[in-house]
C-alpha cells in the first residue's frame, strides 16, 4: 500500500508541478504521461495485490465471507468499517480505470495533436484540471482506504 500511495503523492507533489513548468506545455505533458503510463502498471499490480491480501487478511481473523451472510455482521463496527472500506475500494477502482484508461489517454492524445509551440486550447485545460483532480480525489480515497484497514486490523477507535 505505502509504494502504491506514495507513488501517487510522488506524482502529485513532484511530477505534476515539474511537467507544469515545462516548456511547451505539450512537453510537460509528455513527460507526464510517460511517468504515469511507467507507474499505471506498477500501480494496478498492487492494487490487486491489496484486494486478494485484504482477502486473505479478513479470512485469517475469521472473517471470511461466510460471515457476510451473518444476521447483524453489518452492524458491528467490524461490519460497518468493512463495508464503508469495500465500498470506497469500488468507487476507487471505478475512478482509477476511468482515470487511466479512458480520460488520461484521451487527454494524451488530445494534446499531441496540439502544434509545437502553440498552447492548448481552454477546453484541453478543463480537462488537463478535471484528471487532476480525479487523481487527488483517488489520493484521499486510498488514504480512507488504508485508515480503514488499520481499523480492521487494531479495532475502530473508540
């Protein structure tokens, strides 16, 4: 999880300021896109390793999914912290695939198509700040996730 996330902040904190500042902006892009396609695959490894180990984890504490079936299993704060983090895994893989696999390429393409030297119109811009902030958003929601999974491990706080 921590090379995942921090792979993510890295990008947003390091990669995504560096490629702004490149000139032409096209370059930064490039650049940008590069990186990214390097750590989507990393990044989607990992991301099925956490699912089948959190799996895996739940099973080992006895929670297997047999107990999903269980009268009042959703109500424990177990229950609710699992369901809450199943949930936000879903929404994250959701926006993750849209994110890498839909949006990030059109944009890719979008922006080679732009002449050298010229700047991109307004509506490559929204969508340049639209990836971005679904990025950030996947960031905030793989950090809930993690927490999540602490609280599965050590108990909610309470």
């Amino acid at each position: 999880a921590i090379i995942w996330i921090g792979g993510a902040i890295f990008l947003a904190l390091v990669m995504v300021p560096v490629a702004r500042g490149m000139e032409p902006p096209a370059m930064g892009l490039i650049f940008l896109r590069k990186a990214a396609l390097r750590f989507r695959g990393i990044a989607w490894v990992l991301l099925t390793l956490l699912v089948v180990s959190g799996a895996a984890a739940l099973e080992s504490r006895g929670i297997g999914f047999d107990r999903f079936t269980e009268d009042g299993f959703w109500s424990t704060e177990i229950g609710t912290a699992l369901l809450v983090k199943i949930i936000l895994v879903g929404i994250l893989l959701v926006i993750s695939g849209y994110h890498d696999f839909i949006l990030g390429p059109r944009l890719a393409e979008a922006m080679q198509q732009i002449p050298h030297g010229e700047q991109p119109p307004a509506s490559l811009i929204g969508a340049r700040k639209r990836l971005i902030m679904l990025a950030r958003l996947n960031l905030l929601i793989a950090i809930s996730v993690a927490a999540l999974g602490l609280m599965l491990v050590r108990g909610v706080p309470g």
